[in-house]
C-alpha cells in the first residue's frame, strides 16, 4: 500500500491503523518531505506542527506505519536509520558516505534486469531494494 493522497486519515484507516493526531502529523511531514529524514529530525519537523510529539510517539508511530506498509525504514550501515513514504514503485538507493546524503535511484532497466535474473532462478520478484554507499568522485584539477 502507498500513500498517494493527502487524506492520511482514510490511509491509516485502510491500513488498520487507528488514526491519531500524532500518526497524522508523523504520515503529512515523511508525504511532504523529499529527503530522507531519520527519527530525530522527523520529530523537529513535527514538532513545528504539533508540539505534543515526543520522541518516543514518534518511534512508536514509525513502526506501526512501517508494520502496515506506508513507509519504508532505510537501514544504513553505522548510521541512523532513514524513512521515507513506501513507494509505488521500487527503486534503490544511493548513500553519500561523506555527506550521509541519500539519493533515489529509480530505474526500470535494474527493475527489469532483476526480474529477468530471478525468473532464471524459477522465482518471482516482490520486492527490491539495494543501497549502494558512494563516495563523489573528484578529480584533480587540469594544470
């Protein structure tokens, strides 16, 4: 299930989640955003909408929208993980491991490779996610 619309009430509803403030805040402020935000920041943002969230309701609400679906936990190596609306296609991502940057690599040429791959295999693709970690290439000045 993905959140394409802005009535997170009816989203929570259609996912058996019961719908609270806080989970309204927490859904309109990942829906709105275009980054990747982790917990901490997630809660300043929703803070200066609702200054009732805490961090914890925050945590809690993650979860459950993760258990139900509406959002995607990015799990990244030696860092805190990231969260963004589960998306209506699959698509990767790319970690700058000097600014902690992540970048969505959508491509339908991976997506295809992969099913073509699997299928090889006698299985059937659910779902994909790679994170790649990356570092800018920089090249040395012309002299």
């Amino acid at each position: 299930m993905t959140v394409e619309t802005t009535d997170f009430a009816k989203a929570l509803r259609e996912a058996g989640l019961r719908v609270t403030q806080q989970r309204m805040v927490v859904l309109s402020v990942l829906t709105g955003t275009s980054d990747h935000p982790n917990a901490d920041e997630l809660l300043t943002r929703a803070r200066a909408v609702d200054e009732t969230v805490s961090l914890a309701t925050v945590y809690r609400t993650l979860s459950a929208l993760e258990d139900a679906g509406l959002i995607r936990k990015l799990s990244l190596e030696n860092e805190p993980s990231r969260y963004e609306i589960a998306p209506a296609l699959d698509h990767d991502h790319l970690v700058d491991i000097d600014t902690g940057e992540v970048i969505e690599l959508p491509s339908e040429d991976v997506h295809r490779l992969r099913v073509e791959l699997a299928a090889r295999l006698g299985y059937e693709v659910i779902s994909q996610h790679t994170l790649i970690r990356a570092r800018k290439i920089t090249t040395p000045p012309q002299g």
